[in-house]
C-alpha cells in the first residue's frame, strides 16, 4: 500500500445488526461489499449522502492516514490486531439522530467511558505509522476554521477532533440549508426510528482501505475486541 492509498480504524454495527443494514441503505452502499444499495425514496438523498457514502457507514476511531515511510500494510494489520486483542467488548448507548453543525449524524444519547478509552488508544497507538499530513492537506482541514487546540492537534496528530475534541458520530448527510434540515431530519428520525432506540454490543473494531483519492472506503477486516 503506498501513495495516495489510505487506511482507517472506524467502528461499524455489526453485519447481523439491523442498523448496519439500514444505514447502508441510507447511504446507498454497503462498504462490506462495495456495492451499490438502492436508498429511501427522499428527493435528493442521494446527492445529500454523496460525500458519506464515500466512506461508508461508520463512525470514526484512527481517522484516514497515508502510511508512513518505513511502514507497511502487514504490520499496520497486526498493530490493529492486537491493539483490538486488548481491549473488552462494551456497550454502545442508544442512538440518535442529531444535527452535528449542520450535519445529519447518528450520536449517542449518553457519554461512554469505554468508547472514549477505544478511540484514544487507536489515536495515539497506531500514530506511529502514519505519514504527515501535506501543506494542502493541513490548509483544507484548517478552512473549516479550527479552535487553537483543534490545530494544535492536527499539528500533533494530523487531525483536529481528537482525545478531548473528539465526538462520537455516525455522518448521515453533508451540510444542510435550513430547508433541507427541516426536509430531512424528520424522515431520518422515522427511517432509523426502530433500530437505534437499542443499546448494542461493540465488539469489533473494523480496518478501512481507500486505493486513492475519491475511491470509495471499504472493510479490509473486522478485528473482534478480546480484551
């Protein structure tokens, strides 16, 4: 894996769970198989879902990193493995459809202790290997108008919402106009109605590939947690 390819550690439901169905579904492709997935009859939900459906639906632990130099896929694969080997299963919290600055996301209804731990071990664990983000990368992050310790940390950590700036969320749309949100959020409350009202087990952290820019995320692996 070289160049521009990327690879992520983010957390997915698991495959028999309805809400990895149904959040597929609603980004119109499943990342386990990279196939396309026809969506909810909503005007313009596919153009609103555009840019998560690049990634997938997933929430985010190691965010997208180009590999170091030095480093290599096979041993970014067994860090991810034992990292997921330490760490206990836990519950996740019910879910809820929120807007996340303008976002549609999926968030927890309550903070959780073990999911915080999961995401900063991934952050700081596997930092080793990834490379520096470049000048343009660091100037696009920084458009979205950073707090100093958001720079701070993309400084550190080549990206902004980390450790105590990072948040829990599951990317339902892109931005929304006022009308779009007012359209939208309510058909997203109904569609994920029945299956986020339900704590579930978080037993498995899931490796993400890229092979380039604007290709899509795919599951490489799903690492259960055996801690």
């Amino acid at each position: 894996m070289q160049g521009s390819a990327r690879v992520a550690v983010y957390y997915v439901p698991a495959p028999d769970d309805p809400l990895a169905a149904a959040g597929a579904a609603w980004l119109g492709r499943d990342a386990d198989r990279n196939v396309p997935l026809a969506q909810p009859d909503v005007p313009g939900l596919a153009e609103l879902t555009a840019d998560p459906r690049l990634y997938g639906f997933h929430a985010t632990l190691k965010p997208p990193i180009r590999l170091a130099s030095g480093r290599d896929w096979f041993g970014f694969v067994a860090a991810v493995r034992a990292l997921a080997a330490s760490i206990a299963p836990f519950d996740l919290p019910p879910l809820h459809v929120a807007d996340l600055h303008g976002f549609l996301a999926l968030r927890e209804r309550e903070f959780c202790a073990p999911l915080q731990a999961l995401c900063d071990r991934c952050v700081e664990e596997l930092d080793r290997f990834r490379a520096p983000p470049s000048e343009a990368e660091l100037a696009r992050r920084r458009k979205s108008g950073l707090s100093p310790r958001q720079d701070e940390m993309l400084l550190r950590w080549g990206y902004p919402y980390v450790f105590e700036e990072w948040f829990f969320h599951m990317t339902l749309t892109r931005r929304l106009s006022v009308e779009e949100k007012a359209t939208v959020m309510p058909v997203a409350e109904a569609f994920f109605a029945d299956t986020v009202a339900v704590p579930r087990r978080v037993d498995a952290i899931c490796l993400f590939t890229q092979a380039g820019p604007q290709a899509p995320f795919v599951i490489a692996e799903r690492l259960p947690l055996r801690g």
